[in-house]
C-alpha cells in the first residue's frame, strides 16, 4: 500500500492557534486521513473534493469547512513521488496587456495544468504561478505559452512566497467593482473564459487580480450584510470557501456607475433564470447552479470601494 505523507498547517479561530497536522493520502483508493502530533484528526475517508492534483507545496485545501494549508512532503517517499510529477513555473504579465492574460490561461487549462497564486503588484504587473502535478513532459506547455508572447520560467514555493511577502499589492482606483470568481470556475478550468467574457465586453477592465481562499471568519466579515438576504446563506458561504477564488478589480467607463453596470453584465444570480432573461450574461454562460453561479460581484454602487478594499487592501496584506 503506497501512503503519501504532507505536512499542513490549520489555524484554528477560535483558540487562534495554528495547528501542525498531517494528511495521509492512500494512493490505491484516494481516501485520506489526518493526524495531530498526538492522535487522530480525522479518520481515514473517501473526500471527494481532494485530490491527488491539488496536494501540492503552497496549495490550500477545504475538508468539512476548515482551510489547511500544504507546507511541506513528510517522508522522502512523498517527496520523491510529487517532485517526480510536480512542475512550477511564474510569468509576469504587465496589467496594460491583460486582454492576453486569457490565452495563457486557455493553455493552462487545455494541458491540465493549475493556475496557482496570482497577484497584482506595484508597478501594475500581475504574477501568475502555474502548477504542473501529472508528470507529463512540460516543455510543449512552455514552448506554445512562448509562442503566445509569454516567457514563463521555473520557480520554486519558496520563491513565490518570497515575492508576495515583499509585494505592494495593487487596490483598484475609486468607483471600482469587486467580482469574486468561485471555485467551480477554477476547478473546471474555466477562469480564462471568464475573464476573456468580461474584458471582450468591452466596457470594463481589469484593474487588479489576487487569488486566494476564504476562511469561513472572513467569509463571513465580508458578507455579514447577506445574512438573511440569501436563502442558503451558510451554503453560500461554505461555497465560497471550498477553494481557491480569484478576486477581481474591475473598472468601468468615466461618469457611469460600474457597480450596476457590471450587476446587469453578471446577470439574475439563478443561473437558469439568467439563461432565461440575459442569455449573454455571465452566469447564463458559466453558471452550473445556484450556489456554483460562476461569481459573486458587488451589489450596491456604495458597497464597491468598501469590498474592494477589504480584499485588496486588508486580505491581501495578510499574505
């Protein structure tokens, strides 16, 4: 029986404490379990939403609504067995040129590979980490994404973390929208379609980006006003941390309201109803339910600057 071996961090919120613990991953059926240094954390299960792509040095995973983070391969075993498989790479794309930003994206997708952490850093440059976990031969992947204008070259965890310790992460100017694209997009591949929809519109654009995960605490911060609002509020919310979501400052045309403006453009947050009235809304193209609706945007003109800000200017710097 092949075991692989990780080591990951849990901060626990309400003894804010971070807890060292370790994740077992059974290669033969894909169940897993966790241990604390002194017993067991969690008994050996089948967890669907893990799996072996996404148990990389750096990643975040949700299991039953709490966040760890991957620090590091337990046993020389895991570790020779991931970084057989395991390729990572960064490229910089300067936010004038993020119209190009989809076809690097559509690449990452069509090879199976994962956008990691991406951020939008002083002087207005957005870095983009990819992750290769299959073991595949990468050099296609890096030879068509340099045939695209895009100079990727390897990186390693620590160099990442390096950099965004040290970044200034950019905030969007005033009169900017928040939309929050979910974890569904991500997992399915789909973050360049998005993002290629919004900027093809043509009366918006991409001021800054940064991906990150939710804990259930700030998910809540953030929209403790929905409460009571939404129907399944605690599924919204447990959806918004299932993992990874991009956060994206949008801009809009001069002397109008992009708040609102971006609202329509997202469409009803039902996306079968969005397919109904707005067709070519957002969420009529990539919505798959109610809770998995492709994106949160904000939704009161007065609520864009203070969401903005919360990301980018308090969540971002926890980094």
């Amino acid at each position: 029986m092949s075991i692989l071996g990780f080591d990951m961090d849990w901060f626990d919120p309400i003894s804010e404490l971070t807890h060292r613990l370790y994740l077992k991953f059974f290669l033969d059926d894909n169940t897993i379990e966790i241990l604390s240094e002194k017993s067991a954390f969690l008994k050996r299960i089948y967890y669907p939403e893990v799996k072996l792509q996404d148990l990389f040095v750096g990643n975040s995973i949700t299991i039953y609504n709490r966040l760890y983070v991957i620090k590091g391969y337990t046993n020389k075993f895991t570790s020779d067995f991931m970084r057989g498989r395991e390729a990572r790479f960064q490229v910089y794309v300067p936010l004038s040129e993020s119209r190009r930003l989809p076809q690097l994206l559509a690449k990452v997708a069509s090879h199976r590979m994962l956008p990691g952490r991406i951020f939008t850093h002083f002087p207005s440059i957005t870095l983009v980490e990819i992750v290769g976990t299959s073991g595949q031969n990468y050099d296609r992947f890096v030879d068509e994404c340099r045939s695209i204008g895009f100079d990727l070259r390897p990186t390693t965890n620590s160099e990442i973390e390096e950099t965004m310790r040290n970044a200034d992460i950019v905030s969007p100017p005033l009169n900017s929208t928040l939309a929050l694209i979910k974890p569904h997009i991500l997992r399915t591949g789909r973050l360049g379609n998005v993002l290629e929809a919004i900027l093809a519109d043509g009366n918006f654009e991409i001021s800054s980006l940064f991906c990150f995960h939710f804990t259930l605490v700030q998910a809540e911060e953030l929209f403790d006003a929905y409460r009571g609002i939404f129907d399944d509020y605690s599924k919204f919310i447990e959806n918004l941390c299932s993992g990874p979501v991009v956060a994206v400052g949008i801009s809009g045309r001069e002397g109008y309201d992009t708040v609102s403006d971006f609202r329509d453009f997202a469409g009803p947050v039902n996306p079968q109803i969005a397919k109904v009235l707005r067709p070519d809304s957002l969420r009529a193209q990539f919505g798959d339910s109610y809770l998995d609706n492709a994106l949160h945007c904000t939704d009161l003109p007065e609520d864009g600057d203070m969401e903005c800000r919360y990301i980018f200017n308090v969540l971002a710097r926890l980094k």
